[in-house]
C-alpha cells in the first residue's frame, strides 16, 4: 500500500488500543502552542475553521486502507495540531460511519467546543478526548499558550457545556508538568473544575516525548501518585502500548510514514523492525541519523525519531 496523505497507522495508543489514524489538517496547524507538544511549535497559528481538504479525498484513503483488512481497534481523528479547526469534521465522521462499525474518538485540545456548530458535529464521535490543562487564565496562558482570539472563561465555559450535551463517552486529560502545575494548589484547582464537568474518565499524563519547550518536563512518580489520588484519575504515562503497524514493504520508508504524523523512540524502532523481521536494524538506525529529514531528539537518553 502506498503512503497515504490523510489515513496513518495503525499506531498504539495507550488510551484506545490500535488506532487507526486520521488527519484532516495541515502540519502543526493549531489553536494552541503547547510548551509540551510533541510536534515541536505550532507552524500555522490559527483560531478559524477551514476546509483544509476535500473529505472526499480522506474517504478515498478511508476506502483503500479498509481493503487492506488490517486490523483496527479505534479510528482516531487527532490529526497533527487541532482537528476541530477542520470544516468537515461532522461529514467526515458521518462517511467514516457509514463504512465501519468501529468507535471514532476524537482528540482535541477543546478550545472551539464554545462553538454550537462544532458540539452538534461531535456528536457523531463514539469518543471525545478534550484536553484540561489550565484552571484560570494565567495557567492557560503559560501552558497551551493560545491564539489571541482565544478566551479562557470562554474555552471552560465550552467545556462544560459540551459535557452536558455530549452522548458519548468524554475523557479528559489533563497533562501535568514538573514545577508547572503539578503542585497540591494546582491539583485542588483541577479537582474544582473537574466537578463542573459531566465525564466518564479522566487521565492524568506528564511529557514522555519530546517537548516543544526542554523545561516542560515529565513531573515524578511520588508527584504522580499523588495527582491520582487527589484527582482519581488514570495515570496515561503507566499504562501498556502494543506495536505499530505499516503495510508499506520497505522498512525504511514505513518507519518514515510513521513518523511523519507519530513520533517514534529508539525502542519502538527497534520492535516495530523486529515485528517485521528485518535484519537491517543497525543499518535503518544509520539511515535515520543521516537524513536531513529526520529529527532525531535526545531526551532523557533515549532517542525519539521525528520528520522536521
């Protein structure tokens, strides 16, 4: 199969099992430029709802990859910055329920669920995940970092709306970083707002890749377990992921179709080649070091494979 433009994965997902991707927005397009995003800043900072491609064109790839007959637990649309920016996420949803019984979970940052037009649309997903970062307007700001025209009170307000509208199953998550907001003070104020918030889960995660800013650090685990227990939430960063998956034949070129939407770490390089038997391992690490398209990011001591 070859690489597609809008359909990726199946991937692991520590929330959803194998997920089937898809994006409908350009790169690192987004309302928020978060000091721990995965993708590195926010290149196309945008408040407005546009019709990036035809969703026609995504329901093609949608159609191709299902003749494949890989297997697939969830289909998410999470895209590479914020979907909802998306004009036709409800058509999309509607075509991607028409050719499979499979749940559509919905990753997003929140911040448009002020807007009726897109809480009607959302309805169509089996699954919402919506980011809770911020308590008040200066921890919005110094986290998410938000377009300009982007309200706080406005954005809560959305939230807790949506919450009480929505059908489907709501998780929320809530990241915390270390020296940021993973104090006692902060975690009592996310437990106040979470009571204004109609959810069914919710999971508390911490940087594990990469972040867009090197201070937003992953927070530790006595800071953790303390945030599950004043917060009773799940702790994303402990739970399991199962392996990543490319038709595409060539070792190398899968891993670069991979890591085109999802970053990778050395470790899950190494299980993804292994999964498929390869015996050029140390020779694809090479390659991955010396092309100019790949960014290759230190953290930690481990290394995570990204396309710049």
């Amino acid at each position: 199969m070859a690489d597609m433009k809008y359909i990726y994965g199946p991937v692991p997902s520590r929330r959803l099992g194998i997920s089937l991707g898809v994006s409908p927005i350009p790169k690192k397009t987004c309302n928020y430029s978060c000091i721990y995003c995965q993708l590195g800043k926010t290149d196309h900072f945008m408040n407005t709802r546009e019709m990036f491609f035809p969703v026609a064109e995504i329901l093609d790839e949608f159609d191709t990859f299902l003749k494949s007959a890989v297997p697939f637990d969830v289909v998410t649309i999470v895209g590479e910055g914020e979907p909802t920016l998306y004009l036709g996420l409800g058509e999309l949803m509607l075509g991607i329920k028409e050719r499979t019984e499979k749940p559509i979970a919905v990753i997003t940052n929140g911040a448009l669920l002020y807007d009726p037009e897109l809480r009607a649309e959302l309805q169509a997903a089996d699954i919402v995940l919506p980011t809770l970062d911020a308590y008040d307007a200066a921890s919005f700001r110094r986290i998410n970092r938000p377009h300009r025209t982007i309200d706080f009170d406005q954005v809560n307000d959305g939230l807790i709306t949506f919450s009480k509208e929505y059908s489907g199953a709501l998780w929320i998550e809530i990241m915390l970083v270390d020296g940021i907001n993973d104090d006692d003070e902060s975690l009592s104020k996310y437990a106040e707002a979470l009571k204004k918030i109609k959810y069914d889960r919710v999971y508390i995660n911490t940087p594990v890749r990469p972040p867009a800013e090197a201070y937003a650090k992953a927070i530790s685990p006595e800071r953790m377990n303390r945030a599950v227990d004043i917060l009773g939430g799940i702790p994303i960063n402990f739970l399991d992921t199962e392996g990543f998956h490319s038709e595409i034949p060539d070792d190398y070129a899968a891993i670069m179709s991979i890591i085109k939407r999802h970053p990778m770490n050395q470790f899950e390089v190494e299980g993804f080649l292994n999964s498929r038997n390869c015996k050029e391992n140390e020779a694809i690490f090479a390659r991955l070091k010396a092309d100019e398209k790949v960014y290759a990011i230190d953290y930690k001591g481990i290394v995570t494979y990204r396309l710049s």
